[in-house]
C-alpha cells in the first residue's frame, strides 16, 4: 500500500465504493483481439502535449466465467471483415482517416483455445457500446448467445443496416438473437457512484450504468478474489471501463493519486525516460498540478459532455483503491508489460502488482514534452 510519502502532494481519501458483500467469484481472462487502431490524440483528448500526436489503440474482449459454467464476454473489438460495416460507420472511418488492423474474430481466438463457441458457450455478449471497435461480429455467435446493451440502446439503433439505412449497426448483429436492453433503478445504492445490475444475482458480476461517452455506455466490474472477510474493502475485482476513457491521463493523477515523487519506467519498450521524477511531470501539466488529469476528452467528442466528465469522475474512486484493477479497452500499457492475456486468467493481477505496474505506464508518452521541459 502507497504512502504519504511516495506522492508529490498528500492524497485525499478516495469515497467509498460501496461494492456489497459476496462470497462468489467469477473467473476473468483479458483477449486480445487482435485489433489495432491507430487515431489522432486531438481528436480526443485536450490539451495537446507535445510528442503525444496518436494514439495506439488495442481493443480487449473479457471473458467471464460464473462457478455454475455460465461465460460471457464483454467487448468484441473490432470485426475481422470490417469492411462490411454500415455505411454510415464506413463514411465516418473514411472521414477521419483511421488506420484499422484485425487478424482474428474474438470468436475465432475463443475456438482455437477449446471455448465451443459454436456449441453455445458462451451465454451473452455484453456490448459496452455501439461503436465498431467493441461491437465485434456477434454473427460468429450461435442464436443462443444473447446480445446485452445499454440504456437507450434500442430506440437510438433498431432497425439495424439495412432496414435501417442510416442505422450503425448491422441487422445480422442480433437478428434471431435474444436482444436485451438494461434498465437500472435509480433508486437502489450505487457502487462507486454508478447505477448497477447483479448480473448472476450473487455479487460476483456488476454491470455498471456508465453514461456520457455514447448512448448505452456500460461498464463491468468482477469479484475476483475473496479475503474471507466480512466485508468487500480485501476483496480484489477488475474494473471494465470500456471507453469511459482512452488514455490513461484522462483519469491521472487525481487528487486521491497524486503523482509519485518519481516514477519507475525500465521496463517500457518505448521510453528512455528510465525514473521520471513526479515534478518533471508536474512541470509539463497544463495547469502544474499533481492531482489532476493531464488530459480531459475534448468538448464534443463524447454523446454528453457532463455525463461522461461525471463518469471519469466516478471511476477515478476505483482507479484509487488498492484491491480493483482498472482497465480501459484501448490501453497498450497492458501488452507493453506483459499482462498475461486469454488463456491466462487475470484474477491474481494483484500477487504481481500489476495495478502499481501499469498505472503512471501512459506518461511514456509524454518523454519529449518532459525532455523539452528539463532542457529550458
């Protein structure tokens, strides 16, 4: 556990998360899904650092698997044939000039590990979004797999392409297929400040109302470890966060994780930054701070501004606690530093201090900004 010491300034208590007890755990392995992206940081994110230009993008599918055998995904990535998307979706890849590569269809990745896709395997898929990038091919999929959706899903997207000729989805997404939409009840106790559904009824998978980024944006969160204890706080879980950020300085440092007063990146390919002092990162925030984000999304980006600033607010009380893992779906730091990927399991993430691994691994891409800074 960090302490007082290790921070540039002295963190603030994160709000409780609230996450109720449970003595069930699911089991949770991370995919590559062999999609890769390639966008401009602009177009995103704001303010503009120097050196900071693109963004490589990856794309994580979860497996979840329930004791009782019951799997789901969360996430597809991107289509293999992703040409065949709607026009509409096509028109605006075109526009903005995205560089999009993809070896293999989730399902595909799942069959060659023994997962019988085919034979029904997995219960549902849960779409965080509509976007192309985790909507995957759900068609790979029998029509027994169920297809699970956000708030506002269906009056925004039904029908899909080509019924619905401006539509970004396609009709064989979930023709023939159980098509659900969730509701969640604003009355009920939140997690962590979020709206949740008890996917398996026992405490072992949330699925997390996380609006602002697109109509219907949700989020996961998996119980993955139990300390036997009669509260959740030792519990470990991994945190699904889907878009709800790109780049891990829209959501660091915050004032309940400042910047560390240096920072360790040796084992970063692609940084010779090698201990990066938490002042020199200080020096290039735009507004000098060492407790608030580097970046936020820029205005317009997202489907509603103030639900997704609300969102990252939310999520940064997760990012904050010692037993969740946060990961976002495009987040390289991941590949970077050797997360074992499906068929590994990511349960144990916290015996090797993956969450201290990966969380300061984005400011490998500010080491211009940092070397121009050092040498004024």
């Amino acid at each position: 556990m960090a302490t007082e010491s290790e921070f540039v300034v002295v963190p603030k208590p994160a709000p409780a998360l609230d996450i109720p007890i449970s003595n069930t755990t699911v089991t949770v392995s991370i995919i590559n899904s062999t999609s890769q992206l390639s966008a401009q940081a602009s177009m995103i994110l704001e303010p503009e650092i120097l050196g900071h230009d693109t963004l490589q993008c990856p794309a994580y599918s979860f497996l979840i698997e329930h004791p009782s055998g019951r799997k789901l995904l969360y996430d597809l990535g991107t289509r293999k044939d992703w040409q065949s998307l709607p026009p509409m979706v096509l028109s605006l890849l075109k526009q903005h000039d995205l560089s999009i590569e993809v070896e293999k269809n989730v399902a595909e990745i799942l069959q060659d590990h023994g997962v019988l896709v085919s034979g029904g395997a997995i219960e549902a898929l849960i779409w965080s979004h509509w976007h192309y990038d985790h909507i995957g091919d759900p068609s790979t999929f029998p029509s027994s797999t169920a297809l699970i959706v956000g708030p506002g899903f269906k009056s925004a997207f039904l029908p899909g392409y080509p019924a619905g000729k401006d539509s970004a989805i396609l009709e064989s997404d979930y023709k023939g297929r159980e098509l659900r939409e969730l509701e969640f009840d604003p009355s009920l106790p939140r997690i962590g400040g979020l709206e949740y559904f008890d996917y398996f009824g026992d405490g072992s998978f949330y699925v997390l109302n996380a609006p602002g980024h697109a109509v219907g944006h949700i989020c996961g969160l998996a119980r993955v470890t139990l300390a036997g204890s009669h509260n959740s706080d030792k519990d470990t879980f991994i945190f699904m966060g889907g878009d709800s950020c790109h780049h891990g300085g829209e959501f660091r440092p915050t004032t309940y994780l400042p910047l560390p007063r240096s920072i360790s990146l040796g084992g970063l390919t692609r940084s010779a930054l090698g201990v990066c002092p938490g002042s020199w990162l200080q020096e290039i925030h735009h507004h000098k701070r060492p407790d608030e984000p580097f970046y936020r999304v820029r205005k317009g980006f997202s489907y509603n501004d103030e639900d997704c600033e609300q969102t990252i607010m939310n999520m940064t009380a997760f990012d904050a606690a010692d037993n969740v893992l946060v990961v976002i779906a495009h987040d390289p730091s991941l590949l970077e530093n050797s997360f074992p990927m499906f068929p590994a399991i990511a349960n144990h993430w916290r015996q090797a201090d993956f969450a201290q691994r990966l969380r300061w691994a984005f400011i490998k891409d500010f080491q211009q900004a940092v070397q121009q800074a050092q040498e004024k």
